[in-house]
C-alpha cells in the first residue's frame, strides 16, 4: 500500500524530495549535520504507518472527489474553497502529526501557518484543490521531524 | 446546514430520537430525572456546532462513496470492510466527541465498543456501508452526555 | 527510566501482570490463543516508549501531591475528589492511549467506564488518590490492545 | 475559579493583556477592525471555559513543583529543562486549543514554534520553570483566535 501512497501523493503534485525538503529545513537549525539523505529516509519511514496511509488515501480522495463535483454541496462549497471555519483536515492531519508523539504538534501548527516550499505551490493552487494535501503533507513533514528529534536525542 | 445535516442522517437511517435513546440509556443512572426530551434539545445543541455538522457530512460522503463504488481501490476496500486497522473513522468522531471538553471520551469509547440502539443496527447492515456513521453518531452522543454533565455539574 | 516507571506503578499498586490481564480478558474474545506472556510482553513494550513513561510519571506525581495535600485548593480538591467535569486526566490517558494509533481510542473509553479488575480497586481505593493513575492504567490497556491487533492484522 | 486562575497566571508573571496582545498580533492581517479590547474580552471567554481551567492549574502546579524541588527525579529534571522529547506540556495546551474547535491548532503550533512577546520572556526565564506555562499561554491565545474567526465567519 506504500507504493500506492506515494503514487497518489506524485499524481497530486508532491514528490517525497518536496517533503524532505520542509523536514531538512525546519530541523537543519537543530541539527546542522542532517543530510538530505536522511531528511527522504526519515519521511519513507513515516510512510511505512498503516495509520498514515490511510489518512492520506482518504484526504486525498476527499480533494479528488471535490475537484470533480463528485461531493454534494454545501460540503463540496466547504471543500473546493477550504471555508475559515472547516476543521476537518487539521483533525485528519493529527491522527499523522501524533505517530511520534505530541512533539510534532508544534511543528505542524507551523509548516500549516507558515507554507514553505511545496506547501504554498499546494495552496495557491489555480486549479486543484488541496484542502486535505496540504496539511496531510504538513503532517508527515512534522511526524518526520518528531522522528529524528527521537534518534537523536534518544 | 443544520437541517441538511440532519436529513442526511435520516437518509442514512439515524433519526435523532435514536441518538437521544443512547443518551439517556447512558445518562439514566446519573441523572434519573432525565427526560426523553432533554436528551434530545441536547442531541440538537451538539448539531448546533459547525465542527459538529462539517465532520458527519464528511464521514456520510465517504461512507456513501464506498457504497456507490466512487473510492477507488484499496481505499474502498478498506472502508467498504471497516478494516480492523483503520483508524480515520475513530480520529473524525474525535473532533465531535471533544466539542464539549474531553469528558465525552469515555463514553465514546464505551459506546463504540457496546454498540447500543442504533449503533448496532448501523454496524450489522446487510448492504450499507456505515463505517463513518457509527462512530459519528456514537460521537454526537458522547458530546450530548458531556453537555449534560456540563449542564447540571456548573 | 523504564524500570522507574515500573517501580513508581508498584509503589501506587499496580503490577504489570493486572494491567495484562485486562488486556488479556479484552483481547481475547479476537484472538483466542492469546497467551498471558504476550500480553505481559506487550504492555512491556508500551512502556519502552518515552512518551508513555513521561506521562505516567506526571500522572502519579499528580495523584501523589493531591494526596499529600501538596497540591493547592482548588486544585487538590478537585482532583482529590475527582471532579466529574475535570477532563485532565482523560487528556493525558490519551497520549498513551494513541501512540499506537486512534484504534487504542475505543478500548481506552471502555475501560474508563467499565473499570474492570485493577481498575476498579483504584478508583474505589478508600485512602489514596488514583485519579490520573487509573486513567492512565487504562491508557496502557488500550494501547497495548491496539499494538496486538498491528501485530495480527499486518 | 476564574478569579483564582487569572491571579495565578499573574503571580506566575503573564497578564491577560499580555496574550491579548499575542491574540491581536495574530488576527490582524485577517481581521483589520480588531480592538485590542474585542482581544481582551475574547481572552477572557476562553479562560470561563471550567476545562481551561483545570488545565492552567494543573501545568502552573507542575512548573511551581519543578521550581522548587517538590517533584522527583528524573520528572523533576525532565520538567525543569524542558527536556526536547517531553511532550506532555503540548498534550495538555491541546486541551485548551481545541476548546473552539480544531481550527485553534494551527495557531497553537506557530505560537509554540516562534514565540512572540509574553512566550518569549517566559521561555527564556533565567530562573523560574514555564515548561507548562508557554504551551497553556499560547493555547489560550491560539483558542482566543479561533473563538473570532467563528465570531466573524459564522
């Protein structure tokens, strides 16, 4: 099932060296010795949680299917435009986040304010719509840099 | 949206007098003076919330999806079996159950483990596929019961 | 700090073998060949994680306190008596209860409410407070009963 | 109780205008007519909430009792240098984010992460402990944000 998430997560516009790229970023202050190598393991590594495969599958079949008009409105409205109030991909987004413990949260709250890197291109978007991409992609980045702080300060 | 939210749980076969039942079965013992009434204005104030009405139109989508064959494959599988593994169900009704403060955890718990009243005619349909709705109700229950709490506890 | 954690459980009455053997009674309906020694195994693993051992640590120091009435009024009233709407406890119960993922969730809720063998001792204890520790005894529970389930169903 | 709380968050050195401030930094972009007075009075709805409450005394207790020697080693160590794999100062600010809903979260993670005005001084406090402290201040003011962005939205 890995293979297949990270072909959805190709066929959506992410590589897993986008994601890398958010990780090594964001740990690089803390860890100036962490090579891209280990940043790509890291978010491989991520992947291999049932819990996180299935989260992505079902977030992305959600944008999908709002992109299409396969949902029914009001929820596909919610969904395309990605309404202030709608709470439903940060809460699928922490069932990813928390795989490596609450350490991730902060940085999930972050990379989800701040976009850097793939996560703006997702965003800002013209055609697709990303709701769920960006903070799944947000999450794993975050899942992956709780998991480094562990091997290091384990 | 209130009233799309509850029609689709109609449609889906949840009326709100079953989840009301729930909440009084699971409140009798603390509160005898409870009435059939209060449990369900209360069922009706926890569908008030925003969060609360986003999340079942979320989950029904996808229950409906898999039902209709719109997921694709291993997704639709997944759902279609309520995998053992497969957690987004749980995580969603998360976001319900918590509306009223972590109280409600316990009772979701129990009440997605027991299974009363509507739950487990949702969990044994012949041929619908219900793996979102009954946590999401089991959700809507244990918030009306922390509300409840809250309510005669303050 | 494994063997910290073990002793402090020991010191407030709880032994590995009672929180196997919640396991064990919860799991065994699911898996019938279900030994005591793999349950006893897996709680064990539980409690390698440091996310695990940190939050029953702050968990017993809590009750501890309460008890020695080092805590301050209101707060070592409220958690003395255990205070229907004080939720605290169930939200650090559920930093152990996930680290295996939200399918601990429901079995975590069960116990909690249900409060089978050691459970019930401490929550019924007539001199200690145990309001966090049996929280988290059934946070470990549950997890230890979703890290059985991976285990089969992978 | 609110009396009791807002007192304690003073002598602990944080006043309420304090993470108003933070509030009105981080919703001016989207809401440019904001009052550091509408921050204020939101500030203070957050902290009605009996579940933030509990939550504020428990952590104030925590970091008071590592301030002055009262918890064990190695909790006491853990808690005084904020170890970086110590997650339960997140696990128990989530409480009190999600209050309005999981739209807090984001907001929560980037207070956490860049720790402006009040989080800042707390942090780098050279004598007293805020391990708990900074996460509860920065959910207070992350569950403020989100009880305006529904204000406005809905």
């Amino acid at each position: 099932m890995k293979d297949i998430v990270i072909r959805k997560l190709s066929e959506r516009g992410v590589e897993l060296v986008d994601i890398a790229a958010i990780v090594s970023e964001l740990q690089k202050p803390y860890h100036p010795g962490l090579t891209p190598e280990v940043s790509l393991s890291t978010v491989l590594a991520v992947l291999d949680k049932r819990e996180v495969q299935h989260t992505i599958l079902v977030g992305i079949a959600l944008d999908t299917m709002a992109e299409q008009g396969f949902l029914e409105d009001p929820l596909c409205a919610i969904v395309s435009e990605d309404e202030p109030l709608f709470g439903v991909d940060e809460i699928l987004a922490l069932g990813i986040t928390n795989v490596y413990g609450t350490i991730g949260l902060t940085n999930f709250g972050y990379l989800d304010k701040v976009k850097p890197g793939i996560l703006r291109l997702l965003n800002n978007h013209p055609t697709q719509v990303h709701t769920f991409l960006d903070d799944l992609v947000a999450g794993v980045a975050a899942a992956a840099s709780a998991r480094i702080a562990h091997n290091i300060f384990k």
